[in-house]
C-alpha cells in the first residue's frame, strides 16, 4: 500500500501560487498583489490539469465582478486581473519517476 | 515568510528538484452542495474561523473566508505533458464511512520552502459527514495552513485514491482550536466543471482539452473502519437545558455519561440516532451522578423506554498504552450532525494499587464530547467514558489532543451490580474514591483562586 502512496503522491501534489505579473502594475506592490499560494493536485499529466483552492484567485477579481460574483457558479479568466500570474511548482523527479514507469512498462516480460 | 526555519539543505539544490510552470486558468468554479452542507453544520453564531488565528480577528476577514470557502480553481499546464503516469484516481465520497482511515496531501505553507514542505502526509479517520452524497467531510487527518486544495486519499484494494479536496486545514470555534480538517468531496466538484462545460460548450472544449471528469465508485477499502463505525448508535446526545454531552448506551435503558452533562438535573432528554435518517428523543432519569467531591465526573441515566434495538458495546478488562484508540462524540456540532469520531493511541494509563484510575488519549476531543465513549479500535471494546479536555487559562489554550477518560474497568462492576439488582449504592462507591485517585484527578476540582486547567 505505502508503495502505491508513494507513487500517487509524488505525481499527485504541488504548490499552485497567484501573483501579478511583473512589471505589468504602476502602483506599489500591495497584498493584492500576492503571491499567494496553497497546495493543488494534478488531476492530469497529458494534457497538465491541475485542481486548487479557489481563495487564492479572489484578490485578483476584477472591480466590476466584486459585487455580485459570490452569486455565480463559475468565473472565467475574464473575471481576474489581467495580469494574473499562476505558476505551479512541482516535484522534477515526478517525470523521471513517470517516465522510467513508462519504461518500465514497455520492456518485455519475460 | 514569517517562520523562523533554517533549511539544511541550500535552497538552490533544493529547487533544483523542482520545476516552474506557468499555468492558465480554465475556471473558477463554485461547489454550491459543499456551501448548502457547510451552513446547516457550521453555524455563523458559533464563530467559526478557517485559518490562522490571528487573521480570525482581522476585520472582515471572515466574511473573505466563508465566501471563498467553496470555489475551487481548474488550471491547464501547456507545457506539462508527457504520458499520463500514475494519474490520480478520482473515486465519490458517497460510500465513506464514518472512521474510514483518509491520508492527506498537502504543501504546508505553500509556497515558503516547498522543497522542504512540499507534499508532506498526515493520516487520520472520516470524523464526519454532511450534505449531499457526503460533499462535506472531516477528518482529524492534520494539515496546516497551505494546505488548502492538497489531496485526500482513501486506500482501496485499487491503491490510493483521491477522495476530496482540503478546503481548510485548521478550524477555530469561539476561539478554540478544533484541529478538524475541512474536506470537498471531489467528485462534487467534477460534477460542477462538467456541468460548466456542458453549458460553456465550444469555447470550453477548445481550451480545457478531453479528459475524464468522473470519478468512480470508492473501491473495497483496505483499511475498514473496524467495528466502531457499527457501535455509533449506541451513542447518544444528552440534552440538559442549554446543555449538552454525549452519552453511552450501556444496556437497553442505562447510559453513562458526565456529571457536568446533566447539571444537577433530576431528568435530561436523550437524542438517539440509530441510523443518520432518523432520530428519536426520549426522556430520560438522571438516578446516579456522583459529588462534587469525587474525582470521577460521572452519571448515570435511565431512559423512560427501553430501545428495541442497539448495539451493546463489550466493555474492555484491560488496557494496553499505545493501542489505537477512537472517540465518539456530539463535540464540535452538537446535534447539527451524527456523533463525531477522532482518532489516536491511548497515550497513559495511570493506576492506583494496579487499578486503572484513568486514561489519556491523542484523540482530538472537544467540548460536547464529555460522556461519549472511548473504543479500542480494532476490538470495539468500551475502554471508557470521556470526561474532559484541557484548558490552559492562563494562556486562553485548549488542548483537544490531551483528554481524560474514566477507565470502563472502574465502572463495569457498578454497572454489573445495577443490571442485576436494581441497587444503586454500588455507585456510591465513586464517591468515596480515596485521597490518591483524588490527586490523579485533581485537575478536574474547581479551582480555589485561578483557575490553571479546567477540566
């Protein structure tokens, strides 16, 4: 069972944060501006689907979606900031892991 | 940032084990089921607040919380591709069973040193259950801040598989720390950006490319729940005014329970719940609670009505520190939902003359839990009655992790002894416990001046 853990979270976990862009605001840095970051999951390796906590998108709602999007059941990316910035942060040994898994499975048995 | 760590490793070999990608959002999208489930369980009034404490206090901080608390983000990684290894395995919540053993993933902190944080595990049990085809869970599995949006495992004869999404890692109730995790079933969430792209359709289709947003039915689990999952109905609410505790089912129409519970109050109502569908109060005789005086914080009820049926606990004879132990309970959400379970080891057994005064566990316990039953986990056997936790007051401190219980083999014989008379003076004998079992409790006297522990 732990080897099985072992494998899944290693492709499973990683750090998802949300920050402006650089260079992209004229006003000071402000904790609007984050990074924030929380934990995520990567739901898909091909195509890369990563499922995270919604709160770290909310200081990057636009003005126009402050006031009533708590309504709503979905935003789009024209919700945010133009210039937010989500960058994921993740293990390297997850793709030699995979990969050699991928080898693994292609050699032939005897 | 604000953590004083000292990593040992240098934070570029560190990084070096970890790669950057930038990532695009293909939605935000709202989980109104875990909403509905999360505000019948979570009243306002008993302020809640998910994450750091001293953010609680911050104006408005609370409002931000609770708003967010049940959106989730659907990210794409253009660049991340290679053959689909290991993919994680959705599986529905709807099968969980209270006690089941969870893992949870996360990267406490997020993004501060993630090559030291990053995907770190703790292991705990379903504490509980709400909403819909169980969107909401609870586990005493702990996770820290930054963990929000980690995995949470269940181990099934198919290996592990994720099973919900931690939405938040520490929970604060007027200012005590609960140490329960919030946890959104993921399958709801699938259900959720499924249902958006059904709506959105071309545009979606075109940016969030083909892959199975269903999760499957939750596999045979490896590690069961054990019998106290079956020993939940013998659990009872005692309800006493504005008070309230949990209560043991000893016999068809005898329950133990604290002292405290019942307040001094000749009658108390019962609430039974021998399934989550239905729930039934009877009225109940307070016969026995012992002094104020005597170490053990005790009482005994008899119900107006026998119950037809429940399931009678067998009451343990000995105790083995270290054990893996489970408490039942009504803490924390009263009757807004089933009985609570917490999980850990019977941490001490303190004697007296080679008797078992009482015992200590690791099992988070929390007010609202006194009188509910502590269980061997693998035997189900009744180790013994939750008395209290601990309450530093000069610090404003709970301790939920650290717990008094009275040991079942003190009260076996009493209980014996009514079953087969009728006579309730064997109870009395609790109230004569000598001088060294008063000092062993003696966290549990009300203190003269400041009160140091309350228990």
């Amino acid at each position: 069972m732990f080897r099985n853990w072992d494998i899944a979270r290693r492709n499973a976990g990683c750090v998802v944060s949300a920050s402006s862009a650089p260079g992209t605001s004229v006003a000071p840095a402000s904790p609007t501006q984050g990074p924030w970051s929380c934990s995520g999951i990567v739901l898909s390796h091909r195509p890369g689907i990563v499922l995270c906590h919604g709160a770290i998108l909310s200081p990057f709602l636009v003005a126009a979606e402050q006031v009533d999007w708590s309504q709503r059941r979905v935003l789009l990316a024209d919700s945010f900031s133009p210039d937010l910035r989500i960058q994921v942060l993740w293990p390297v040994e997850n793709r030699s892991q995979a990969e050699g898994k991928i080898l693994q499975d292609l050699e032939p048995s005897c | 940032p604000a953590l004083g760590l000292n990593p040992l490793s240098s934070q570029r070999e560190a990084l070096s084990s970890l790669r950057q990608h930038e990532a695009q959002l293909l939605m935000a999208v709202a989980c109104p089921q875990f909403q509905d489930a999360f505000s019948k369980v979570l009243s306002r009034a008993e302020q809640w607040h998910f994450g750091r404490k001293e953010e609680a206090h911050e104006a408005g901080t609370l409002d931000d919380e609770l708003l967010f608390l049940h959106w989730f983000a659907f990210l794409r990684i253009p660049e991340l591709g290679f053959p689909a290894a290991g993919q994680v395995t959705c599986v529905s919540a709807k099968s969980l069973k209270k006690g089941d053993t969870l893992f949870a993933c996360g990267s406490p902190f997020g993004s501060f040193c993630p090559d030291i944080f990053m995907n770190t595990l703790s292991k705990g049990v379903v504490s509980n259950m709400a909403g819909e085809e169980n969107v909401l869970i609870l586990t005493d599995a702990r996770c820290l801040p930054g963990t929000e949006g980690g995995g949470v495992f269940a181990a099934s004869d198919d290996g592990l598989e994720l099973v919900g999404v931690i939405v938040a890692p520490l929970c604060w109730k007027a200012n005590e720390w609960v140490g329960l995790t919030l946890v959104c079933a993921v399958d709801c969430i699938l259900e959720n950006i499924r249902n958006v792209l059904v709506r959105c359709g071309k545009f979606l289709e075109i940016l969030c490319p083909p892959m199975q947003l269903v999760a499957r039915p939750l596999g045979r689990l490896t590690a069961s729940p054990g019998p106290v999952y079956h020993l939940l109905p013998a659990v009872v609410l005692v309800e006493c005014g504005h008070v309230w505790g949990s209560g043991v089912m000893v016999n068809s129409r005898l329950l133990l329970t604290c002292r405290h519970v019942v307040n001094e109050a000749s009658s108390v109502y019962v609430r039974i719940q021998p399934c989550p569908e239905k729930a039934s109060l009877v009225k109940g005789k307070v016969v026995f609670a012992t002094k104020d005086a005597s170490p053990y914080d005790l009482a005994v009820v008899e119900l107006q009505k026998s119950l037809l049926s429940f399931p009678k606990p067998v009451l343990a004879s000995k105790f083995c520190a270290g054990e893996d132990v489970n408490v039942v309970g009504f803490g924390v959400f009263g009757q807004a939902c089933g009985p609570s379970v917490t999980s850990g080891i019977l941490s001490a057994v303190v004697t007296v003359d080679d008797k078992p005064v009482m015992l200590q566990t690791t099992c988070a316990v929390h007010g609202g839990s006194s009188g509910g039953p502590l269980f061997a986990t693998h035997s189900g056997e009744l180790l013994g009655i939750v008395a209290s936790n601990t309450r530093d007051n000069s610090v404003g401190a709970t301790y939920p992790h650290l717990n008094f219980s009275i040991p079942i083999t003190v009260l076996q014989p009493l209980v014996a002894e009514y079953s087969r008379t009728g006579n309730l003076g064997s109870f009395q004998e609790l109230d004569r416990a000598c001088d060294r079992i008063q000092v062993v409790w003696r966290l549990q006297r009300k203190p003269r001046e400041i009160q140091r522990s309350k228990l």
